[in-house]
C-alpha cells in the first residue's frame, strides 16, 4: 500500500523568509498529490495540489513541485506571514483502491514575526 | 469548493455511552468519507460512506463500533459505539466530487470521553 513520508515534523521561519515542506510517496501510480493546511480547532482546507502530468504548479505565495521518478513532491511557501502558521498536510491516493488518500505525519510550521 | 458542514461540532461524552455525529455535504460530493484525527496526529480513514449501502470500512475499523448511514447523496451519519477514553479524537467528513480528485473536508467534530 501506499505510504506517505513528511520532512520535517516542526518548521520555525522568520517573516518574510521562505519554509519547504517535502513528502515522499511509494507508489509510482500515484498521480495526484494535495496539500492541506488545518488551522487550530478547524478541519483541513486544501491549499493547492498538482497532478502528475506537470513538476511544478503556482498559486501566489504558495508552490509545489513534483519530482515523479524520485517520488517526492514538495510545498514552498515564499515571504511568510504569521497567518501561514499551522500544521500542513501532505496526501497521496492509494492507486489501488479507488485513490482515497493516505495522509503524512503532518508539519507544524511556525512564523515568528 | 463544495461545502460539509458536521454537526456536533464538539461534545463531552460518558464512557459506555454513543455519539451520531452528522455531516452534510453540498450536491458537487458524489463520494463520502469518515476520518479520525488523534490529538496531535494525522488522518486516518475510517471508512467509506456508500450510498444505500454498507460502508466500507479500513482495516481496523469495524461496523459495530463505528456504524455509518448515508442514505442520501448529502448526508451521512457517523456513531462512535460504546465509548471509551481511547475514542477522544477529532471526527472528520470529508467529499469528493464525481470525476475529480479533489476532496473537502467539513470542520471536524471534537469528541471527548470522560
């Protein structure tokens, strides 16, 4: 099955400065991979997600890349802000089983202003 | 983005006692999901909630301590079953919609059993 590993488990960045959350998956038929961000006492919102047909996807502050044949994929989040803190969730389908996601450990990011 | 709400949005139960907890989706969710959130952990699937029909359900989850009802395309109930201190968690529904990988997550229900 697939398995879903997340790098590192706590992140502290200054304002302004960048944060790189980075996730590891097992299986190769896995072809979408969202990111959640899930504030404190609210369920997980999805912030951006890519599909396997393209490395690299942008939203304002916010980017991932796909790395297909090194099966990671990674958030980057560019001039934080004390509101980016929170803990952020990575997701890879179980190809196999009709793609329901298996989440990784979570990362707790925190900005400091 | 589709719309779950879930209602209790919290609650303090006995042990020994069960909990329903609700989730509503908006039409775009043709899929259901049920999670638990531990304190401090990530996401577990619980089960797949299937329209007019039994969940299914992941491996070690049963039917008997987590019954699931979806009897229309919108809503779906979840029961936490005889409840123990172990059960204090976060319950989360979560939709997808048809044809898409995108999936939604309502606001989560804070259980706590004393």
């Amino acid at each position: 099955g697939e398995n879903v590993e997340q790098h590192p488990s706590t992140l502290s960045v200054q304002e302004g400065d960048s944060a790189v959350i980075k996730c590891t998956y097992s299986d190769s038929a896995s072809n979408y991979f969202p990111w959640y961000k899930q504030e404190l006492g609210k369920g997980p919102q999805l912030i951006i997600d890519i599909r396997s047909n393209v490395g690299e996807k942008k939203d304002q502050r916010i980017a991932v890349t796909l790395n297909k044949t090194a099966k990671h994929f990674s958030l980057h989040i560019t001039e934080t802000q004390p509101e980016d803190s929170a803990v952020y969730f990575c997701a890879a389908p179980k190809a196999e089983y009709g793609n329901k996601l298996v989440f990784g450990a979570g990362t707790i990011l925190r900005v400091k202003s | 983005s589709a719309v779950i709400s879930q209602k209790p949005s919290r609650d303090i139960c006995q042990r020994g006692t069960s909990l329903t907890i609700q989730c509503q989706v908006d039409s775009q969710v043709t899929m259901m999901f049920w999670y638990r959130q531990q304190p401090g952990q990530s996401l577990t699937l619980i089960a797949t909630a299937n329209q007019g029909s039994e969940a299914t359900y992941e491996s070690g989850f049963v039917i008997d301590k987590f019954p699931i009802s979806r009897p229309n395309l919108t809503f779906s109930t979840l029961t936490v079953s005889n409840m123990s201190p172990e059960d204090s968690s976060i319950y989360l529904c979560s939709g997808r919609g048809a044809g898409t990988d995108t999936q939604y997550f309502g606001p989560g229900t804070r259980l706590t059993v004393l």
